[in-house]
C-alpha cells in the first residue's frame, strides 16, 4: 500500500497544475487510521510502535522515554475526537468534514471560513490558492447533495514556536 500512496501523493504533488500544499495527507491519514484500529483492538503493541518518537539529540523522548526511536507511552484513553459527517465525491474527488449531516449547511459552515477575497496586494501563490477555492466552491455548490459516511475527527493542539501538531490532551 506504501508505493500506491506514493503515487497518488506524486500524482497531486507534482501535478502541473501546481496544487497548493496540505499539511495533512494519505500518509497521515493512514497512520492515524492503524492507530485507531490498534486502540479499538485493544493492540498495546500496534499503538505503542505507532506513538514511538524520535528527538533530534538522540536524548530523553517526552514523558522521560527514551531518544532515537524510543517507544513513548501510548495514549491512556481514548484519542480525542469528536463525531462528524465526511461528505465525499469521487467524480470530482473532493471531500468535506461536517459537524451537519446535511450537505448544504456542510458547505455553507466551509465557505464561510474560507479567505476567497482576491487582493492586488497577494503574492503569487496565495492568489492561485484563492483561485483554487473559488473554483471548487463553485463546483461544490452546483451539486444537490453528496453520499456522506459518520467519522471521529481528532482534535489537535499546536505548539505555536515550532507549529508541531499533537493530539488534544495528551502529553506529547
């Protein structure tokens, strides 16, 4: 599954169309979802290799656990998440996360904190990103209603001096 990912992640990275980049991709969507299952199996040693970190020195990992590849304690409860409705299309090969099960006001919460107003004053790749946007919000609003499927959406803390994501709650 790792050379599919690649490809498809190749695919959209490297397009000509020269994509905006996502802070979040198919490889950690795939490491979060083995997480998930490891936990829901009650998997203590899935979860553990999955949680392990590595420290840039080589010395003590979060929580006193070891540096270099060292296994972190895994989480003790459950990953913080909270329930919502993933809208998708594979026609257009678009999704959307919702706290509404119905599409429309999915799409209105989305449009609403999306900055589409395109200045004189934008750089280069900032007016393409608007671009972009408006593009698949128009996309987005000429279609009546999508399939959509319930999910657990993680909660995530940032650390704003080196902009390192963690899971909510939990010590690392």
């Amino acid at each position: 599954m790792g050379d599919f990912l690649r490809l498809v992640a190749k695919a959209h990275y490297e397009s000509r169309y020269s994509p905006p980049r996502k802070a979040y991709d198919f490889y950690t969507s795939l490491a979060l979802c083995r997480l998930l299952t490891a936990q829901a199996k009650g998997d203590k040693a899935t979860v553990a290799a999955l949680t392990a970190t590595r420290t840039e020195e080589g010395g003590k990992g979060p929580e006193g656990g070891a540096g270099a590849g060292g296994a972190a304690a895994p989480p003790a409860g459950p990953v913080p998440a909270e329930d919502r409705y993933l809208f998708y299309s594979g026609t257009y090969g678009m999704s959307l996360v919702s706290s509404s099960p119905n599409w429309k006001d999915a799409l209105c919460n989305y449009v609403v904190k999306i900055d589409t107003d395109v200045v004189p004053t934008d750089p280069p790749f900032i007016r393409t990103k608007k671009e972009t946007f408006l593009a698949e919000i128009a996309i987005m609003h000429k279609l009546e209603s999508l399939p959509s499927i319930k999910v657990r959406d993680l909660r995530f803390d940032s650390d704003n001096d080196t902009r390192r994501l963690s899971l909510a709650g939990l010590p690392y």
